[in-house]
C-alpha cells in the first residue's frame, strides 16, 4: 500500500502542469503599420536608411502594444506627399516676395 501511495505521488508530480492563457492575436494598429512597411515605395526608402523589409516586419512584431499604438498613432497625424501647412505656405510666400523685392531693388 505504501509502495502504491509513493507511486501515485511520483506519477502526480512527474505529470507537467499546463496553464490556460490568452492567445494573442495580432492588433488593427499592428496590421496597419505592417501594411504601410510593406508598400513599395516605404519599402525602398527604408533601404535607403539600410533597413531591409525583413527587418522591418520584424521590428514591428517586436514592438508592445503601446509601441505600435502610438506609432499608428503618428501615422495618422503625418501630411500626405505633397501636403503644405499654412505655416509652410505663408513662409513660400514671404520668402517669395523678399526674393523680388531684392531683385527689384538691384
């Protein structure tokens, strides 16, 4: 009977215990970043700085949530291509006319 009860013991302690927790699927802001790293023409000036787009991807699954949150984040708020603040226009038109009042004056 001991022998039995030891056996039992050494059985229920050998057995490895497993642990439910939450399967992590991969965020909105997480896809959208993915998705911007891998256009082409990202892709290429990435390059530029010496990032391959394999390092990229990479970088983003390495990042936290808050990470690619706040990076997403910034992806929204940037200009499109092209785009001029106010602030930049008034500056273009400033500069502008100092240019040919100076030309004027010469």
């Amino acid at each position: 009977m001991k022998k039995a009860l030891v056996a039992l013991v050494a059985l229920l302690l050998a057995v490895p215990q497993s642990y439910a927790g939450m399967i992590a699927t991969p965020s909105p802001e997480r896809e959208r970043v993915l998705s911007i790293v891998e256009r082409p023409e990202v892709a290429r000036q990435l390059e530029k700085f010496g990032i391959l787009p394999v390092q990229a991807r990479d970088r983003v699954a390495a990042m936290s949530e808050a990470e690619v949150a706040s990076l997403a984040g910034k992806l929204e708020s940037l200009p499109a291509g092209g785009a001029l603040s106010n602030q930049d226009l008034v500056l273009i038109v400033l500069v502008t006319l100092l240019v040919i009042v100076l030309v004027i004056a010469l």
